[in-house]
C-alpha cells in the first residue's frame, strides 16, 4: 500500500501485470525505442482493464482478500479466495460455477491468487455467489455428479449404478 501525495488516505498500489507494462513503456519512450513503444501499447488496454477491476476488486474486499468472491464476464464462472486447506499457509482460486465445483488454483499469497484472477476475466466482485449457487437444483445435481464420477473411477459403483443414482437424485430434486 502507498499513500497519496494529495491526502493522507491510503491507495493500493496497481495490478502488477499494468504496474511491469507502464514501467516497461516508460523506459521505452525514454529511450526512444519505437517498435518495443508499439509492441507495448499493444497490451495497454488489457493492462488497464486488469488495473481498474484491481482496484474496483480490492475496495470491494477492504482490506481483507480471502473469502472474496469474483465473477467473470460471462456472469457464469466465479472464483473465491480461500486458504488453501490441503498447503497450509497458502490461498488458493477455488473455481465453481452453477453446477459446483470445478477446481483450483494455489498461489502463496492472496494478492497472487487475485492478480491471475482479473488477468483470466475474474473482473467483478460477486458477494455471496457461492451461497446463492449452493442452494440450487443444480448446484445439488453437480455435486452429486463429480462425487458419483469420483465413486466411479475409483471403481466403487458401475456405470449403470452411476446412472441410476443421478436418476433418483433427479426424480428428489424435481
């Protein structure tokens, strides 16, 4: 964090992928090298539209990444900012989506998990996404599926087994 020259308010400092870019187009134009000027310019864009959700993502967290939620986009693939349970002392990008889980990712800190997040779409803060989505049909049926699939691999059920048992939960949920 640094502080602003005009008040005393505190400001985070920028999304690392635009503060490198700005660094680097500086030192460029300084030098006057045309064609590393354009080469740069290039990634401006996309440089400032991490930067902005950064900043609009860490006002929204004041002070406190895990536990945040973001949405991509699409409004259909989120993200959350945890502590990662099976590294500790990490945080992980834990992915879902309408249908549950999907994934993760693990970073050492909660700023890195956050700087691969707006630089893969994650842009806008989704406050208690996961809980909404968690209460759904499909978020049940989901669920039960990468657990029924899990079951399978490991050689627990057949497949028919599996289909039946979606089946069923289908006919509950209905």
């Amino acid at each position: 964090m640094t502080m602003s020259s005009r008040n005393t308010e505190p400001q985070q400092a920028d999304h690392p992928h635009y503060a490198w870019l700005r660094e680097q187009l500086d030192e460029a134009q300084r030098d006057g090298d045309q064609g590393l000027i354009l080469l740069l310019s290039d990634g401006l864009e996309f440089a400032q539209a991490c930067n902005a959700a950064w900043h609009r993502i860490l006002e929204a967290a004041q002070g406190n990444l895990v536990g945040m939620e973001v949405v991509d986009k699409t409004l259909s693939r989120y993200a959350a900012i945890l502590q990662d349970a099976s590294e500790p002392g990490r945080f992980r990008a834990q992915f879902f989506d309408a249908n549950g889980f999907s994934g993760h990712a693990t970073y050492d800190t909660p700023e890195d998990v956050l700087e691969r997040l707006v630089q893969d779409g994650y842009r806008e803060p989704a406050a208690g996404a996961m809980n909404t989505l968690s209460q759904t049909r499909e978020w049940s049926l989901g669920t039960l599926m990468a657990h029924l699939i899990a079951k399978l691999n490991a050689g627990k059920l057949t497949y028919r087994e599996m289909q039946d048992e979606m089946h069923a939960a289908d006919a509950r949920l209905t």
